[in-house]
C-alpha cells in the first residue's frame, strides 16, 4: 500500500490530484447512490472536461469543521485512541483507488470516519442501519487500506452522537471494487461515455452546462425516433399508474367519509386526510387592488429555463 502526504498540497492542487484516482467520495456516485451528483458528471471531471468545484456545500463545510469534535467525543466515549493520518493512500494493486480516511485507531487494524446528519436523516442511522453510500465508502477504504473494521461516529442535529462498528464485508468489496475498476478503466483510461442516466443529478447539470446553446437546428438519426417512441409510451404507462392510484386513494376518502373520520386505522397501516392549508399570492387580486405595486417589475423574479418538446412531422 503506497500513500502521499497532503500537508504541503494547497486546496487546488488538492482537487487536481483527486482526478488522478477514485476517492471514497467518488464511490456512491459511481454506484449511483449520490443524488446530488451522476457518474457522468463525475467522468467529466475526472477527465478534465468541465471545471473542479471550488466551494464545497454548507454541510460539507461544517462535516469538516465538526470532524475534530465527533473524533474527540468518539474518544471519550470509548475509551479508544485515534490519531489524524494526512495522506491519500493507494491500493497495491489498483493504485487509482485511493483512500483519505479521518482517523487511525490505535493499537486495532481499524479506522474511524466521522460523520454529521441533520437531524431529518436520523431515521437511516436508527438501531443497526448506515447509509448505504456511506456503508459503500468504508468498505472501500477498508478494502485500500486492508483493515478488518471501521468505526463511523455520528453527530445527528448537531445534539445526538452515535458510533457505530462496521465489519469488513469481501463479498460488498468485490462488488464495489469491479465497479470502479470498471468505470477508471473504461470511462475514464479510455474515455467511453457513461450512459446517461434519469437521475435528478444529471438533469440539473444539463440544464447548468448547456444553458448557452444557440437556437440552431441540427439533424438527429433515427434512434432519436425510437426515443421520443419510448418516451411517448412511457408517459401513456405513468397517466395509467397515476390514474390506478388516485382510485384508490378516492377509495379510502370515500369511506373515511361514509365514517366521518379523518383518519382509519387499519390492521397495518394508519391513514389520515388531514386539512393542509397553503398561502399563495393572488396576482389578480394584487392588481385590483394594488395597481401601481403590480406595475413594478422590481418585484418580480424572471428566470428564463429550456424545456424539452417534441412533435410528430406528418
């Protein structure tokens, strides 16, 4: 196991060596476990097509901030000794997995990640459960670093702290590792496109990278057809789900108020009707009365968005 020191590097040369390798953060997106991101937006990245980020999100910035703290109290709480390894380490035969873990545990052939939640994702960590992207990152940073377990300290809400012990699991190892192997190898080494997949993710980053695009015609082949076909299926199949599915909620409104009830019990679920109220403004109502307020166009936020449309040429 070969690793390099992170002391001396500043943050962008930090960023461009993570394109030399597959980090532990990498792994859910390429298992397309990571809804904030894609696996082809991850492979532009790694091969240098489209820009590093620079600024990290608030909950990655105060994850690091807190790390330190979570380390300390996963400390005191065990009994367990830790200490801070600032290097990226390489798998020793698949040198393009790499590994920046948080913490050593001294005196085991164990390591300890530190993680904060807010408090509305503390149902995943509940009795023995971890988050599947997360359970898929220790286990490849036990998998480069040959360790046979892993702690995960938890500050959940900034108020409830947890920890956790995670066994070495081969068989989810292997399953991960081909994958990644996969994706360096094929789309990365040899620059082969990811499929592009429905995630949110990838949407989003579309829209973001190509929201300059002049308004050209161009000509598609065929299989563009077969597509918009697909598409045109598809969309017949969800108005039927949604149809399915909202006779049966007029089902259980029908006879919750044949009952006048609001909520049933049934043997294994509990079903409620309840009174939602919204606040929306009433533009029509606003001009009636508020003409000139109404006339401002300071008070209006225009966002301009494409949106995809296709029509059959007969």
């Amino acid at each position: 196991m070969r690793s390099k020191s992170t002391l001396e590097m500043t943050h962008d040369e930090w960023l461009l060596d993570r394109r030399k390798g597959i980090g532990g953060s990498d792994v859910a997106t390429i298992l397309g476990l990571n809804k904030w991101k894609s696996p082809y937006q991850l492979w532009l990245e790694k091969t240098g097509q489209i820009d590093l980020e620079h600024t990290e999100s608030e909950p990655a910035y105060w994850g690091n901030v807190l790390e330190e703290i979570v380390a300390k109290e996963f400390q005191e709480r065990t009994g367990k000794k830790v200490r801070r390894r600032n290097q990226v380490f390489e798998h020793p035969l698949h040198p393009f997995l790499r590994a920046n873990i948080d913490r050593d545990v001294v005196g085991e052939n164990a390591i300890l990640e530190c993680k904060t939640a807010n408090a509305f994702l503390g149902k995943e960590w509940e009795g023995e459960e971890v988050p599947l992207s997360y359970l898929c990152q220790v286990q490849h940073y036990m998998n480069v670093l040959n360790k046979k377990y892993c702690y995960i300290a938890v500050l959940i809400g900034g108020q409830k702290f947890i920890w956790k012990r995670v066994d070495r699991d081969q068989e989810l190892i292997d399953m991960i590792t081909e994958r990644l192997v996969e994706f360096w190898e094929t789309n990365v080494l040899d620059g082969q496109e990811p499929v592009i997949d429905g995630s949110e993710a990838t949407s989003e980053f579309l829209k973001e990278k190509y929201s300059n695009t002049k308004e050209d015609e161009t000509t598609l082949p065929t299989s563009f057809d077969d597509l918009i076909d697909q598409k045109r299926e598809l969309k017949k199949a969800k108005k039927e789900i949604e149809t399915a599915i909202r006779q049966i909620d007029n089902e259980i409104i029908n006879e919750l108020g044949k009952r006048k009830a609001c909520i049933g019990i049934a043997p294994m679920n509990i079903i409620s009707w309840k009174l939602v109220s919204t606040k929306r403004m009433n533009s029509k109502k606003l001009a009636e009365k508020y003409p000139e307020v109404a006339k401002d166009e300071e008070i209006y936020n225009v966002t301009e968005s494409r949106r995809l449309t296709e029509k059959e040429i007969k």
